[in-house]
C-alpha cells in the first residue's frame, strides 16, 4: 500500500502533530517484540486473513504467500503473472487479487489448493486501490472515471456497472451497500448493492483511500491530513478526528471494538471505535499494510518485504500503560 518514501522533515512534522493529538510522545514501535517475523520478497503488501491462514502480497517475484497462523510457517507461495497492486479480498472460496499488469487484470486463487485458477481480463485502475466481496459477488473500481463492477465469481464476467465519482477506487461492503472511497475527494459514497443506486454520500476528510467496516459504521484513512473518519451506516453522518499521518500508502482495519490504522514511519495507531478517539500510537520504523486474526495485528514492512505477527494483548497491555490511555480523574 505504500508507494513513495517519507521525508525526514515530514515524519518530523507528522510525529509533532502527534504529541500534540494525544497529549504524549508516540510510543517506540520497538517494544512490540514480534511472535514471528516473515521475510517475503522485496516488497511485503496487502494482507488477508481466514479461518486457517493469512495470506500475503509481495514483489520478487510477484506472489501471495500463505502463512499457517497456527504454526507460523509459510505454507505456499503462489506465483502471479503481475504485481498484486489494489488489494486482497476472500468470498466464495477464493482469494482475489488485483493486478497491475500491462492490462490490468484479475486472479482467483483457490483456498483449498494453494493455485492460481484463473486470470480474468478485468482489473484496477490504478495503484492502492482496493476490492471487497458480498452479495455473492466481487466488486472493483474498474477505470478512472468511477466505474464499480460487480463480478461474478465463478467465471470472472462483470455482471453489471455502477458509477461513483470520478477519482474513486476502494470499495468495502456493510449490510447490503458498497461505500467507496473518493479519493480525489473529501466524501464516500454508497452504492444499494441491489439496485445499484446511490442512496449516500457522507463528507470525510481530504482524500480518502483505505477503509474498513465495523460497529456500524464505515471508517476512513484519509490521506490529505492524516484524519480518521466515522461514518454512520444508518444515520449517514460523519465524525473526524485527528491522528496526524498524512501521505501514501497506509491501511486500517476493525477488531472487537477497536480501529487499527498503519503509516510509515507511525506504523501502528489504536483507536478507540466507541468514542472514537485515539488511544495511543507507536512510531518507528516499518509500516504499511495491516490486518487482524487469529489474536494478533499483522503488520507489513514494505520496503523490507517482510510482515511481523504482533500479539493484540501485549499492544493493549503497553497501551494502557499510556498517560492518554487511562480515564481522566
């Protein structure tokens, strides 16, 4: 998910911004000791996780790499014809996989067998876009202009076309609606994954990218300010705070009541997703694409090619430790 480096003035800037946010100096990401490191390539991206393994995207050669949480051990690595550029999804039986290929296309793999089944000729626009499953169907952000296919699954045919503005990439799906990300703006929309029609647009931050559903909401990365977003699904209104990563790349994920969010340079962020309000936030090197399962934060370095598995209870446990962290007297 991280496509260009940090200047020392920026991380700098950014790390200032966030004493000032929570009232403390971020934490040192360096007491986090990892249960297992994984070196997966030249790069390490994008990250999903299932009932019995944690699959993740990595360069040189392009692939995505099965790890057993159970035993941490890479099981397979299943090669791909280009690089995995705009996510990770699982739905009916298969990871998918977004291709930046000379023409951008689309890889099913099968969960069962490790293998790359097909190749279907449709795919993102753009890099650090995003794909989501429901419904019975893939949806993806297919050109530039806003196009959302919806996919079948079992041979790769776009079923139908719905249309967002102009600069949208990253889809999730909640409760029968896709919400899309607008990138190029300041607002998400929702699509009525039935009628394809647009029943919401709800103001964020600048330049939403990654997003993550969860509590009945849908929460947004923005990219322009370092801001995090809550949408409510229902009442359709937004509510924004501030965690001062601004820049490329990132991602954020839901777990039990928590928002998790990754930058470079302030890799981890912990959110609290009932007041929505940040808990604490751990700087240091590393950082990028996140997930949660099987009790621990996943947690990819890019530029090493490598993913930590991080236990949540020692994260929470240092969290609490923290001045911003505990109820004022």
């Amino acid at each position: 998910m991280k496509r260009s480096s940090t200047s020392f003035i920026a991380t700098a800037f950014a790390l200032c911004f966030v004493c000032a946010r929570i009232g403390a100096a971020p934490r040192s990401i360096s007491e986090l000791t990892p249960l297992a490191t994984f070196s997966l390539g030249k790069t390490a991206d994008w990250v999903a996780i299932t009932d019995d393994a944690v699959w993740v995207a990595s360069t040189d050669p392009f692939a995505v790499n099965r790890i057993d949480p159970k035993t941490n051990i890479r099981v397979a690595r299943v090669e791909l014809p280009g690089e995995a550029c705009a996510g990770l999804a699982v739905g009916a039986g298969s990871l998918w996989v977004p291709l930046c290929t000379a023409k951008p296309s689309l890889a099913k793999i099968d969960l069962k067998n490790n293998t790359l089944t097909s190749v279907y000729p449709v795919g993102p626009p753009a890099e650090e876009g995003g794909i989501a499953y429901g419904a019975g169907s893939i949806w993806l952000i297919i050109d530039k202009l806003g196009s959302l296919a919806r996919i079948n699954p079992d041979n790769g045919a776009v079923l139908s076309t719905f249309h967002v503005p102009a600069g949208s990439y990253n889809p999730a799906f909640l409760g029968g609606t896709v919400w899309v990300t607008h990138a190029d703006g300041s607002d998400v929309t929702g699509i009525d994954a039935t009628s394809g029609k647009t029943i919401a647009t709800v103001v964020t931050g600048p330049n939403p990218r990654f997003l993550t559903v969860g509590a009945g909401a849908v929460w947004t990365l923005n990219q322009g300010d370092g801001t995090l977003t809550r949408v409510d699904s229902l009442k359709r209104e937004s509510a924004t705070i501030s965690l001062g990563t601004p820049g490329h790349g990132g991602d954020i994920a839901f777990s039990d009541g928590r928002i998790w969010t990754s930058m470079a340079k302030v890799p981890l962020s912990l959110i609290d997703a009932r007041l929505n309000r940040l808990l604490c936030q751990w700087a240091g090197p590393g950082g990028d694409a996140l997930n949660i399962g099987h009790g621990s934060l996943w947690l990819t370095d890019y530029h090493a090619g490598t993913i930590e598995r991080i236990a949540i209870k020692d994260a929470l446990a240092h969290c609490s430790d923290s001045p911003q962290a505990r109820p004022a007297q």
